[in-house]
C-alpha cells in the first residue's frame, strides 16, 4: 500500500481528505518510513514472484489484506504451541504497532520486494527463529522454527488472506487462480523452512481438517482479542480497527468463532459486518490509490535488465 498525492490534488478538499486518509494508513500499517529502496532497484530484477503473479493480485488489495490479517492472528492464536511462543518472545502487548508494522514489512518486502531484500527478510526471520524456543503451558516443548508450526502459521495467513481478497475484491479470483496462489505463496513457506504446505484448496481443506483437533482457545488467544478490539492510538483510528476485526471475525471459520467465544449472530455479520467492511475497504482503496510500493516494484521488474 501507500501512494504519491499530488501536491496540486493535495489543495483540493477531497484531495486534502484523501491524503490525510493515506497517512493515516500507511503509519498505522507501514510507518513513517515506506522504504522504497527495497523495491525499486535492481532493474529486470522481477523478485520472488512478479507482477504476473496471483501473489501480487491478492496482497495488493488494501482492505482485503488488513481484514485478513487480522482474521489470520486470530485463527493463528488457536494454535497453543504458536501462541505460547508468541506470548513469551514476542512484544505485541507492549508495543502492538510496531509488531503490526513488522508483519506488513514482512510480507510486503517478500512479495513485492527485490530479490536480495527479500531473501534478507526472510534470513533475519530464520535468524530470530533459531531463538525462539521454550515449554508451552501444558508441559509441551516449542520452537519457532519447527517445521509443522511454520506451516501452521502460513497456512493460516495465507488462507485468511485468500477469504479476505474473495470478500473485499471487485474481481475475485477464479477456482484455478485461488490454486494457483497457494501454490506460488509457499514459496516463502519454504524458504521460512516449512514442510508439507498446502498448495491447492483442496489441500488447504484437508490441512485445517487434520489440525482442527490441535486447536484450542487459550488466554492468551483471547488476550489477542482483546488487544486487537482496543487498538488504535486515537479515537478513529480505534473505531475504524473495531470494524476490521469485526469484519476479520466474519473470516473465520465458525468453529473458530466458537473457541474464541465470538457471539456474532449470522445476521449482525451479514447486515451490519460486512456491508460498514466493504464500504471501509472501498474508501480505504480510494484513499491508497496506486501504490508507491507496487509503483517501485513494477517499474524495478519491468526494466531492461543492467548490463
């Protein structure tokens, strides 16, 4: 996300309205800072995936992907061992913007950065995984880098990613196209050292299936909740975080609902969830426009390639 206002459109009320939208996001979601340069060069240099990717459709889209993340930390904080390691190495209670703006630099440096940072993004999480490790509550040992709680914590991204993109998209994706982007987005899975990853809906399926009974609501899943329904470093901002999480509930499987002992009555997420989300995500695109970040990344993999 993020763009470039005009300073003329800027003097206008609805581009004044619009720019200060922008800011508004892009500090809460990216920060001060967008840091280009890890997107616009080297030329010809067309990253991990490309612009004609389903990678670079689905992470592309604003609303969809800030409604599925959310929904992706509630399903992930089902996971006991995954949350136990978060909880215990992991600053969100104390700092949750900068864990929000950490995740948001993650994913877009590896889907629409260059080679090199992306490789570099993903070695400095391998790094800080290679620390991570201690004994859940229930006795059981965890560590970050274990290959089945990888997976875990892709899939559920990935898949909330996906429903989020479905639900907010003018032009959502084909069954062959869903396919295909979990098939290109577990190349990031793998380099992060993940194994058996799902790579077709039919498979994501099965996965949630088969790890359903590993999953459970804890306190500090619920924390997570809680922490989510309460951020926001000003009145709007809180208001407008509020919508999201509660059109990321609407997300989620029902059983997740459940755990998390969510009472959302089918209606209210129809009828009320949905519609104040798509609207938000419409305004919330307007707002964005074309982004700075994809603008970079493009133009650096489109380019003849330096000789």
């Amino acid at each position: 996300m993020g763009t470039g206002t005009g300073t003329a459109e800027r003097r206008t009320p609805i581009g004044a309205l619009r720019a200060r939208l922008l800011d508004e996001i892009n500090a809460t979601v990216h920060g001060e800072d967008l840091h280009l340069e890890r997107y616009d060069r080297p030329p010809g240099d067309p990253g991990l995936f490309g612009p004609d990717s389903v990678v670079w459709r689905v992470h592309g889209h604003p609303a969809g992907m800030l409604v599925g993340g959310f929904a992706a930390l509630l399903l992930q904080s089902l996971h006991p061992l995954a949350m136990a390691a978060v909880a215990t190495n992991s600053d969100f209670r104390t700092d949750p913007t900068g864990r929000l703006h950490r995740t948001a630099r993650f994913v877009t440096t590896t889907t629409l950065g260059s080679t090199a940072a992306a490789e570099q993004a993903i070695a400095s999480v391998r790094r800080i995984h290679l620390r991570i490790r201690g004994t859940a509550p229930d006795g059981r040992p965890y560590r970050a880098d274990d290959p089945d709680l990888l997976t875990w914590v892709h899939a559920a991204e990935v898949h909330c990613f996906l429903t989020g993109y479905q639900h907010f998209s003018a032009t959502p994706l084909s069954a062959a196209e869903c396919d295909r982007y979990y098939a290109e987005a577990a190349l990031v899975a793998e380099l992060l050292g993940a194994t058996s990853i799902p790579r077709s809906r039919a498979e994501m399926a099965e996965y949630l299936a088969r790890i359903r009974p590993d999953l459970r609501v804890t306190p500090p899943a619920l924390e997570v909740l809680r922490l989510l329904r309460g951020f926001g470093r000003s009145r709007r901002e809180r208001l407008a975080v509020r919508l999201l999480t509660n059109a990321s509930i609407d997300l989620l499987p029902g059983w997740a609902r459940a755990e998390l002992a969510v009472r959302r009555p089918w209606l209210v997420r129809v009828g009320w969830d949905r519609p104040l989300a798509r609207a938000g995500g419409r305004i919330m695109v307007w707002a964005c426009g074309p982004s700075q970040i994809r603008a970079a990344a493009h133009a650096r993999a489109t380019a003849p390639t330096a000789q």
